[in-house]
C-alpha cells in the first residue's frame, strides 16, 4: 500500500478506490498540446497518478504563455525551452514515479499515427482545428477515445468521443470552417477559463480511465456571462459520416482536399500555407478581426500585418498566405494556427 499512499485522498473516494487508482497506474494517455489547456491536463494526470503520460508540444515557451499556462515561469521564457520540455521538468518535480514522454513535434499526418497508437485516450490541448480533425481520423482507425476540449476569450467547450460509441469529431464538425477563426492571439482568453476547461478534460480521462461514465453532452460554459449549456450529443452519430462510418480518413491522406499544404520558398525566407479546398475569403472581415491584436493594412487584393518583428504575414483573398521572416515550415504552422487559426 505504500506507493499508493500518495493517492490516499483520491482512493478515498469511493468511485475510484483502490481499484481504480491501480488502473490509473497502469494508464497510458497521450496530451497533445502543451499550452493553456494542455499543461492543466498534464498536471492533474500527473498529480492523480496516470502511470505514462506522453505530452507532445512543437513550441517554445513565450513570456505572453505565463499568464494561463500553468507548468512554466520566467524562468522557461528567458531559456526558449521547448513547452515540452519545460511541463517535463515541473512535472518530474511534482511526481517522479510516473513516466513523462516529452516530444518535441508537431502533430501531421506523417507522424500522428506513430506518437498516437498504442495509447488508452487522448486528450485534445491543442488550439486549431486541422490537429483535431486528425486526431479524430487516428482515434477512430485505431479504436481510441478522446477528449475534446477548446477555450477562447470567455468561452469553452469539452466532450468525450468514443469511436463506434458516440458521435465523432466529424458528425459534430462535418467540415472545417470556411474563413479564419478566433484564436487566443486574435481574441484573448482569460486564465480561468483554460484551468476550468482543462480540469474538465482531466476528470472526464480520469473517469474514462477508472470505467466509470464519462459526460454524454458536449459541455459549453461562457464565463465572463456565466452561462453554461449542455447539449446531448449521444444520439448524434452522422448516418453519412466519411470518418467513423466509410472510414475515409481525410485528415490522414495526402491528396485530400482537406489538407493544406507549407512549402519553404527558396531563397526567400518565407513558407507559403496554399489550402488545397478553394474558398474566398472577406478581407474586410479578417483585417478587422486582426486590428484588435495587431496592425493590419490592405487592399482589395489582401491583408497584411506583422505580429512580431521581423516576421510578416500576408493573407490573399483565396486564403493563401505568405509568411514572410522565416522558413521554417514549425514556425510558420505555430504563426498560422496562432493569427489565423483554420
């Protein structure tokens, strides 16, 4: 009983107990995405006794990071530490009998397959909706839960998708938005509500994992109103679903037109994002949803505007973009989810 003692408070409650604290020991979970939500999961799992976690993050920590994400300090922000890296060192600190996997990556179709099969659940930290839908396809190819979970300015969202069980990613979300979406880069997020959704992502993988039942609703909260909705999604499984019922998996093919594609322009120190489904874009739209976190200049033709120095984005009416100041194609996507999301 002594390596569970750590736990005694947790296994005092009565749907856990022991038994389901040695099931925890034995747990296998993957997080991905090591910022605001991600390192709140992180540290619950770690703290509750998950026995293998593997975090994967393909940033580094930034001093604007600190105000929501919980794992890192000044400290991590100064030395450019890969989030991966930094949530490892704070979490081997919290609790060294459970295996931290740290990996330095970003989530595609080249490598999800590998970093995700092979594990119990997984747990949605990331922010953009392309590493969602593909963690949908992956999920569901290799018959793995997930847990959904997204927060933005004062509103979140959580559900559990259980292949062949419940509705998946794609019957709740058939297709990826059309235009740009609010990002925490563009709209803000305040701290609670990532701790509060996050937590919520934590308690619903610890119930899955202990075979207790997980929440039937997609769970949303607004906390700046205070409002909360629950919508029952356990009846909403698509007839029709390309991913969970012809098992086409979009997210993980190459030549679909779901993908985009980042290609490193010789010479130029800039990568060009070019969506391979056509779509036309309201540029009056975008630059005023950019004014609010940075300047934003154009024409009839595109949007320009510089988030950081020595970095330029350009946003052409037929969603290209250029970005400009680098050609490193992991900067350029972490550029592209953070300004201009999906």
């Amino acid at each position: 009983m002594s390596n569970l003692e750590r736990y005694s408070r947790q296994i005092l409650f009565r749907a856990i107990g022991e038994e389901g604290q040695k099931k925890l020991l034995e747990a296998r979970v993957v997080v991905i995405g090591a910022g605001a939500l991600g390192t709140v999961i992180a540290n619950h799992l770690v703290r509750s006794g998950v026995g293998y976690l593997r975090l994967i993050d393909r940033d580094v920590v930034e001093l604007s990071n600190l105000q929501r994400q919980t794992l890192f300090d000044e400290e991590d922000a100064e030395l450019n530490l890969p989030k991966a890296i930094a949530a490892q060192k704070r979490l081997n600190k919290i609790n060294s009998s459970v295996k931290v996997d740290a990996v330095i990556a970003d989530v595609n179709l080249d490598n999800a397959e590998e970093l995700i099969s092979g594990m119990d659940i997984i747990v949605d930290g990331t922010d953009n909706f392309m590493t969602r839908f593909l963690i949908n396809d992956v999920a569901i190819k290799y018959d793995i839960p997930w847990v959904h979970g997204a927060a933005v300015s004062s509103r979140g969202m959580f559900a559990v998708i259980k292949p062949g069980i419940t509705p998946c990613y794609r019957c709740l979300f058939p297709d990826v938005p059309e235009g740009l979406g609010e990002t925490c880069d563009t709209v803000g997020v305040l701290s609670p509500l990532t701790d509060i959704i996050g937590s919520f992502q934590a308690m619903e993988t610890i119930k899955y994992l202990v075979d207790a039942k997980t929440t039937p609703n997609l769970e949303q909260i607004d906390i700046w109103d205070m409002t909360m909705m629950q919508m029952d999604i356990s009846q909403g499984r698509n007839p029709n679903c390309p991913a969970c019922v012809e098992r086409r998996f979009d997210f993980l093919d190459r030549s679909s037109e779901q993908q985009a594609s980042y290609t490193s322009l010789c010479g130029r120190n800039t990568v060009q994002v070019n969506p391979r489904r056509k779509r036309e874009l309201d540029l009056k739209t975008v630059r005023a949803r950019l004014v609010n976190s940075t300047q934003a200049a154009g024409n009839d033709f595109l949007v320009r505007f510089s988030p950081e120095e020595g970095i330029s984005i350009v946003i052409f009416k037929d969603a290209r973009v250029l970005i400009h100041g680098t050609n490193d194609i992991i900067k350029a996507k972490s550029l592209y989810a953070k300004y201009i999301g999906d």
